[in-house]
C-alpha cells in the first residue's frame, strides 16, 4: 500500500469539497494526492423518432469536460497548496469499480456526501455507500460547505469504540488523526444491561453503577497503551447506555472529523455497514472516517 491520498472527483460541489480536505490532509501528512474521475463515453447516441445511431462529433462537450475536470482540479489544488504532489486520471470504468481500484493501492480513499440539511443530515449516496460497504481501504466522506479547519478553531476528533471488537486500526487512524492537528480526542462507547438484569428485575441504580465502573474500567484499559504512545493526545472518554449513534451524532457538531470502524464480513447482498456507523454516516456533521477491520 503506498501513502498516496485518492479521491473520487465527479465535479459536483461535494467531491469538491471532499478533494479540498484530502489537500489539506495530504499537506499534514506529505502524502502525494491523486484525483481520480470515472466517466465512459458514449461515441453514439439514438435520436428520435427512428432510434439510428447517431455518432457524436469530436467536441461532444461532455467529453470535453470530463476530460477538463480532473486537470483544472488539480492544478487549482496545486497553486492553493504550493509543494503538494497532485496527479489526476479519467478512467473509463464505473465509479465503484473505478474507485474501489484506485482505493486498493492508496493509504485513504475521500469520497464527497450529499448534504441535506436539517434533521436528515447528510446522505452518502449510492456510489459512496457501495464503495464504504466493500472498501478494504479507510475511507473518509466530506460533505460540502464544512468549514475549513483554520476557521473552526480547535475541534476535537471524535472515536466511535466497539469494546467487543477494539480493532487496533481504528484506535490508532483516530490516535493519529488527532495528534496530526494537535488535538483531543474524544472517546465514545455504547453499552447496554445484560439481558437477565431487565429479566430477573434486578436493575437498579446500584447495579447500573457497578456495571457502569465496569465497563469504564474495561475502555480505560483498552485505552492506556494507546494514551502513552500518544502521550501529547488529551483523551475523554464517554461510556453511554445504549447505542452509541446518536451520541456521536451530537459529539460530530464540535468535531473536526469522527472515527468509526466497519467489520470486514460478507452478506448475501454484498458488503455490510453497521448500525451505528450507518447513523453517523446518515447525520454527522462533521466529516466521518470509516475504518474497515477484520
């Protein structure tokens, strides 16, 4: 895997976005950045009322602009980011296809997320949902019109962690992210009573408590060889009953990116998101790291 950062560019303003911010990471890293477009072109269209086959002259300006797009792209990143090694391609495939490829040889994939404002948040999209369920490459999704990190002042990153599967690659992309921009990093896990407490009647304040000690004792020790290897990286940590979702949610409008991880398992109708990071996926309003583990 070399360090390069690829982004799925379609020129709408949230792959904008999205390449914007990949600049910017591609600077805290000194990682050489990539932009890859999908778009096949047709050489034939069918006109009515006849439907013949009707060959396309040499300036079908879709063509042109498909063929612009990645260039100018990347020569405006270029002179907002002097130093920066941008390249860029037009690929003749599908966009999953083509960016499930680019992603396989990259350090980070950054994909752009429709906005939708409000309640609903922000949709993935089905290209990006697709390439978010297979990806075996961290990908990053950038909704448009997220203030850029030098007016934001200092947000924290925010860490979904799963104490049943703490994978080491997501503890670490979210360790690292955060001292990358001097920041702190904020811990949240989930957990809910085991199911014989609501059974037998037994749940009271007192047992909550106990197994609230628990579970905080449990993500400490997740956490402390992580917090000295990282020792510049202030970390909170946030134990809260119930799914964890909706608390990262809320966590994303003070956050400069959130981090969670996505199992790598087969279902018969393909790749698998979770719940959890379907909801943050579906609302943050930050951008959100996902980090795909074994």
């Amino acid at each position: 895997m070399s360090r390069t950062i690829v982004v799925g560019l379609d020129g709408s303003p949230e792959s904008l976005a999205a390449a914007a911010w990949a600049a910017r990471e591609a600077r805290r890293t000194d990682a050489p950045l990539h932009l890859v477009h999908a778009w096949s072109w047709h050489p034939y269209v069918y006109g009515p009322p006849v439907g013949v086959p009707v060959p396309l002259t040499a300036e079908d300006p879709q063509r042109a602009w498909a063929e612009r797009l990645p260039r100018e792209t990347a020569a405006e990143l270029a002179a907002d980011h002097p130093g920066l090694s941008v390249t860029a391609e037009r690929v003749a495939e599908q966009p999953v296809t083509a960016l499930l490829a680019a992603a396989e040889d990259a350090e980070l994939l950054v994909l752009g997320s429709r906005g939708l404002g409000g309640v609903a948040g922000f949709l993935t999209g089905s290209v990006a949902q697709a390439v978010v369920a297979r990806s075996r490459t961290p990908i990053v999704l950038v909704r448009a019109g997220a203030r850029p990190p030098e007016s934001a002042g200092r947000e924290e990153v925010v860490l979904g962690l799963d104490l049943e599967h703490p994978d080491a690659s997501v503890i670490a992309f979210a360790f690292r992210a955060a001292a990358r921009r001097a920041t702190d990093l904020h811990v949240v896990h989930g957990w809910s009573l085991p199911p014989y407490y609501g059974y037998s009647g037994a749940a009271d304040a007192g047992v909550d408590e106990e197994l609230l000690t628990e579970v905080r004792g449990q993500l400490a020790e997740v956490l402390t060889p992580w917090r000295e290897k990282f020792p510049a990286v202030e970390v909170r940590e946030q134990a809260v009953i119930g799914g964890a979702g909706r608390h990262l949610v809320e966590a994303s409008r003070n956050a400069a990116l959130v981090v969670v991880g996505r199992r790598n398992r087969r279902s018969p109708v393909g790749g698998h998101v979770g719940p959890v990071t379907q909801a943050v996926l579906h609302h943050s309003t930050a951008p959100v790291a996902v980090i795909p583990h074994d």
